[in-house]
C-alpha cells in the first residue's frame, strides 16, 4: 500500500481559509483503489452505520493526547461520500472525534470502494474488535452482525440462534463459528448467555449504554421493575454487586410480605378447612356477603 499527500496543497488551503471556504476543497480527491492518503478532518463525516452510540469522554481525551504528541498511527478506513464531498468514516470514528480534540487538521485514511451492506459490516467488525465497547452496543452489533450474514431480519435472526442452540452441526453452525472466530466467544456462548439483555427494561440498557457495569445492571434487573431507579442511584454512588444483591433479595421479601388483601381473602375463602369450621350463622352471614360480591370476582368466578 502506497502513502502519498493530499493533493489539496496545505499552504493553499492556509490562504484559502483567509479568503472564505470554497465548496472545491471539501470535494474528496480521486484516490487509487485501497490508497492510504491523507484528508483534512473537515472532510470526514461518521458512517450513517457507526453502531458505537456511547463515546467515552476521558477515553476519548487520553487518545487526543496520544495522538497530539504521536500522532494517527493507524489509518481510518473511510469511502468517498455517495454526494462526493468528503469520506464517510466506515472504521475510526474515535480516532476522527480525538483528532479534532487534539487540533488535528489531517488524518490518514484507507479508500474502499464498498456498498453500504459492506460498509456496515465492517464497521460492526471493527467496533466490536475494541475492548471499551459497552455491553448493550456489543450485542446490538452482533445480533446485526449475525442477521446480516445469515440473510435475516434483527428477529429472525433471534429465533434462528435459539433453533441453532438445539439443532445437530449444519451450515448455519459453521457460518457462525467463522464469524465469531475474531470476535473472542463462541457464537453459542452469546446465544446463552448475552441475548437475552436486550430484553432487559430501557432504563437498566440505557445506564448500561452511560457507563453501568454489566455485572451490576445483571443484578438490578432482577429486582421489581419500580424499584430499578434507586437501585440505579445506590450504584453510581458506588455501591458494590454484594451490596446491590443484598438489598435486591431484601426488596423481594418485601415484596412478597406484601401481597395484595384480595389474594389473602382468596386463600380464606378457598380453604376446605375453614368452611367445614362455620358455625350456621356464619355460613348465612358468609353467604349474604358473598352475594354483594364485586361484579369483577363474579365473572372470574363464572370462568372458573
């Protein structure tokens, strides 16, 4: 792979910017096929697939410093915008937002000439091959990841993962270890165990998304739904997974103490024990209140 300069000279686009910006020079150049050139920041646009939605912050400022004093060591791997101004980042989102931290004016880049389908795949690839993605975006990438290889939809290829877990070694199965052989699991390993977050309340994926560990959020959803958000709270003051569980069991007990008077009267009602025990005015005075019965326990006890 060849390294060349921008063909937009840097002393014109110095002089250039004191006169006023021109529509010209956001054009991106015609690079040859898989060239490594140099465009300006200005030129770079995020891919309309970028799955990453969190950027941390302090993250992001440690790799503005790297690249201050070291620079972009690796190209982002970008394709010329469908209007021809500029580059779509397909792979170095990152790496573009840090440089423009960092006072960066040009950035290496890789051209590829790829569709959108194959622009989504590796920008999927490529975020999920870095170690601060987040637990909800890593198994939204891979779920698109897997349904985009196998041809499905986001739900079908949901239920196509739980028929897999269960049927004997086919194509489908070698398609999958092929596809998560760089990704660092197996692909039933996901199926198992990581799937089933993204049914998980939005509140518990969102802090998820803002930082919450996945151990944590595991054990707070656990908990009755109303008691997510201070359950939440105790945790961003730092409250350990020992802790968290501890009050999870004890809101659960809590809860169960606390069950609605309808479901005790029932119990009364429906122990053999208790009836046989009536005196016969009680059996009349039991009959006469029964007979002012809420029409909703009459037609549940007409289905019955």
């Amino acid at each position: 792979m060849s390294r060349r300069r921008s063909p937009i000279d840097r002393d014109g686009l110095r002089l250039s910017g004191l006169l006023g910006a021109s529509a010209e020079l956001t054009r991106a150049p015609e690079p040859e096929p898989e060239s490594e050139v140099f465009a300006l920041v200005a030129q770079l646009r995020p891919g309309l697939g970028q799955p990453r939605r969190e950027f941390n912050d302090e993250k992001l400022l440690e790799l503005a410093q790297s690249i201050e004093k070291h620079g972009v060591l690796q190209p982002l791997l970008v394709r010329i915008a469908g209007d021809g101004n500029g580059y779509e980042i397909i792979a170095g989102e990152r790496r573009w937002r840090a440089s423009q931290l960092a006072g960066i004016t040009e950035v290496p880049v890789v051209v590829r000439d790829i569709s959108d389908q194959e622009a989504r795949h590796l920008a999927l690839i490529e975020n999920l091959q870095r170690e601060d993605l987040n637990m909800v975006d890593e198994v939204d990438a891979k779920l698109e990841l897997i349904a985009n290889t196998l041809g499905l939809s986001r739900e079908e290829a949901r239920a196509r993962l739980m028929q897999l877990l269960r049927e004997e070694k086919g194509p489908d199965h070698q398609t999958l270890e092929e596809l998560f052989a760089t990704l660092g699991e197996t692909w039933s390993n996901f199926a198992k165990t990581k799937l089933r977050i993204l049914n998980w309340p939005r509140t518990i994926l969102e802090a998820v998304r803002g930082g919450l560990p996945y151990t944590l959020a595991g054990v707070i959803v656990g908990a009755p739904e109303a008691e997510h958000m201070q359950l939440l709270e105790k945790a961003r003051q730092g409250a350990s997974r020992v802790e968290l569980k501890a009050e999870v069991q004890r809101l659960k007990a809590k809860g169960q103490g606390e069950k609605p008077r309808a479901f005790h009267i029932g119990k009364v009602l429906s122990s053999r024990k208790w009836a046989t025990s009536l005196e016969p005015q009680e059996e009349k005075e039991v009959e006469e209140w029964l007979a002012q019965m809420p029409e909703a326990v009459r037609r549940a006890l007409g289905r019955s």
